[in-house]
C-alpha cells in the first residue's frame, strides 16, 4: 500500500497508528477548507462593505454639494418605460385664452410670462388597497390619498406646497388593464393612480392629472410615499411633534385641539389616516392633520440634520422601500436643501380653493377655477410691464 493510500484511507483493521495519520490528515483539510470559507466570505463582506461606503460617500457628496447642483436638469421631461398607448396632450395653459406668444397669457387684461425658473415636483402619498373607479369598476393601482405640488423658483431657493385634496374633480385618463387608453373622464383626482399599474405608470397618470388641474403646468419629476412607510419613517426621525388643529383620538386617548403631542410610527399613521367617512368634511380636516404631521416631521429632519449633516441620506434609505421617484440622487439631494432652506411656513402653503359637495356616491371638491387661476398665476408666472 503506498503512502498516498495511507493518508487518504481508513484502515479496517481498526490501526490506531494508520487511523492517527489518517485523522490528522482529515483534521488539517478540514480546517484548511473551513479556514478558506471564512477568507472568501471575509472578502465578499469587504467587496460589498466598500461598495456601500463609496455609493454613501457619493450620496455625501452630491448632499453636501447640492447647492452648486444646476436644477435645470429638472425642466426637461425624463423618458418613461411605462407600457402604455400614447395619452393625449395635456391641456394648454392659455386655454380658452387669446394667443399672445409662449408660455403668455393674457388675463383681466393683463399679460403674464410664465417663470422659467419654477421646477415644479408632485408629492403622492398612496394608499394601495382595491378602491372603485370611476366607472365602477375595481383597480388596483391604488389612491393617492395625499397629493402635493412641490413648486420650488429656483432663482431664490423659495419653496411653496399647494395641497391638492383628494376629492378634487378633475378631468383624468382612463385605462383598460391592458394599460390602453380609453378615453376621459372627470372623477376624483386620487383615483388617477388607480388607473395604471401601481407603479410607473399610475405616477405619471397622476402627474398629468396635477398638471391638467393647474392648467397645463409643466410638471417633469415625482415621489410617491407608501402610506404603510409613515411608521418608518417617523421612526428614523425619532418622533414626531403635532400641534392637533382638531380634537382627535390617538392610540385611545382623546388630544385636544391646539395641543401639542409628539407621534410614534404606528400613532402617526393613524394621525395621517383617520377620517369619518360619513362626514362630508372629513377629508378636509384630514388634510389639515397631513398638514401638521408635514411641518412636525420636516423641523425633525431639519433638527436631525443639524446635528449630523448626512442624515438625509440615513432617512431616504430607511423609507427607500416604501418609496419611488423618476429624479436622480442629485434632483433629490436639491429638492431636500430646498425643502431645509426654505422651511414649511404657513404662508408657503397653500390649498387648491374650492368647496366640498355631496356627489351622486362621493363626496366631490369642486375647485374655485378663478381663485385657482389666479393662485398659478401668482407663483408661476410673471406679470409683464403694461
């Protein structure tokens, strides 16, 4: 028998010496083997360790630098990959007006450019349950029961929110679930997303929804929220302080109106959500509540910040999975600087006017179309020397 098959067999014979030499040599390639593991695990670990820092110290970077950041990019619309027959174009912004040059228009008499330093992003928060559409049918594309015009002049870094309730009748478009268009209808503004795929293509419905309500406003870029991310996300800040601008029940217990309470995950997203359908109004108080939880969770941020300039980035990817947008890391490094600059003062924002009325089946927000006119042409537009 040569050495070789001395080294690699067991004897038969029960050999203590010839079992030694054979079990040593187990030993030591099973420790090698074992030792090698642990080497390319070790190696896999650093490999993915060193890929993360870089793409952090990348997102450090472009936050840290977003000031230098040229928002322009963000005037150009993004191509989309949304499986879909090609819509209509969206209204014209002097619709129904005389035609005086681009971007112009012509009202009570008085001409105004529209401002070419304006970027302009939608806010949806989704709630992706099965809702009934406008024709009653079931979609499943999901609501967006929150929705918010980011209107941001980047000439001055001023920043103002327009909250869009979600009852607001508003012409949308329609798809079958091969994702063709069918035509028009005017329904519910949050039932635009529930159209589409619950993706992709339910964003850019409810894009040109917001846009065809602001009368043909060009809108480029969006960011949806999950509403089931709220807890997260309120989490990651450490809390969030509410003043209650209505008497509210909050995990049992009764707050009154003007106080101040400080909101856990699951607490805020009862805040946030919480109506009583059955009350015409209710949405409308709900938006106030929305309102507040907004200001409470963006003077965290901003305090968060303070203390740990990175903090945007540790924020986005706790929510990352509750969320989705079409803009580059650089467009949401600027649009944050902006949001922490500007702050969310009363007067930054505004609500699409209008009043509440009982449809058929729904409650209906029919927007005031003058008032409303009036407000785009205030802060998108610049009036014209006489």
């Amino acid at each position: 028998m040569s050495k070789q098959d001395v080294l690699v067999r067991k004897s038969t014979h029960n050999d203590k010496r010839y079992n030694k030499r054979y079990n040593k040599n187990k030993d030591y390639h099973h420790r090698h083997r074992k030792s090698k593991k642990k080497r390319v695990i070790l190696i896999c670990v650093l490999c993915i360790a060193g890929i993360l820092l870089a793409l952090l110290g990348y997102a450090a970077s472009i936050l840290l630098n977003s000031d230098k950041y040229d928002p322009r990019t963000m005037f150009r619309p993004k191509e989309t990959d949304a499986a879909a027959s090609t819509p209509p174009d969206a209204a014209d912004a002097n619709e129904g007006g005389p035609d005086i040059g681009d971007d112009a228009v012509l009202y009570n008499g008085e001409v105004y450019q529209y401002n070419q330093d304006m970027v302009n992003v939608v806010f949806m928060g989704i709630d992706y349950e099965k809702h009934e559409g406008a024709e009653g049918e079931t979609l499943g594309g999901g609501q967006a029961d929150t929705l918010l015009l980011i209107a941001i002049n980047t000439n001055n870094n001023k920043m103002t929110l327009f909250n869009i309730p979600r009852d607001t009748m508003t012409e949308i478009k329609l798809y079958d679930l091969n994702r063709n268009y069918t035509g028009d209808a005017v329904a519910q503004i949050a039932l635009s997303h529930a159209y589409g795929d619950g993706a992709e293509l339910s964003n850019r419905l409810t894009v040109d929804a917001v846009s065809n309500l602001f009368y043909g406003l060009p809108v480029y870029r969006y960011i949806t929220l999950d509403v089931a991310g709220i807890p997260v996300a309120t989490d990651a800040v450490g809390g969030v302080t509410v003043t209650v601008p209505e008497t509210v029940e909050i995990a049992g217990e009764t707050v009154e109106k003007g106080k101040q309470v400080t909101l856990g995950g699951k607490q805020a997203e009862s805040y946030v959500k919480q109506r009583d359908k059955s009350e015409l109004t209710s949405n409308l108080s709900r938006m106030e509540r929305q309102i507040s939880y907004l200001k409470g969770f963006f003077n965290a941020v901003k305090q968060n910040t303070k203390n740990n300039v990175l903090f945007p980035v540790t924020l986005y990817q706790e929510i990352g999975n509750y969320a989705s947008t079409d803009m580059s890391l650089s467009e949401i490094a600027y649009v944050a600087r902006a949001a922490l600059d500007s702050g969310l003062a009363d007067e930054n924002i505004m609500t699409v006017p209008g009043k509440m009325q009982q449809g058929e089946v729904y409650a209906e927000y029919m927007a005031d179309d003058e008032a409303l006119y009036q407000m785009i042409l205030d802060t998108f537009y610049l009036k014209q020397p006489s």
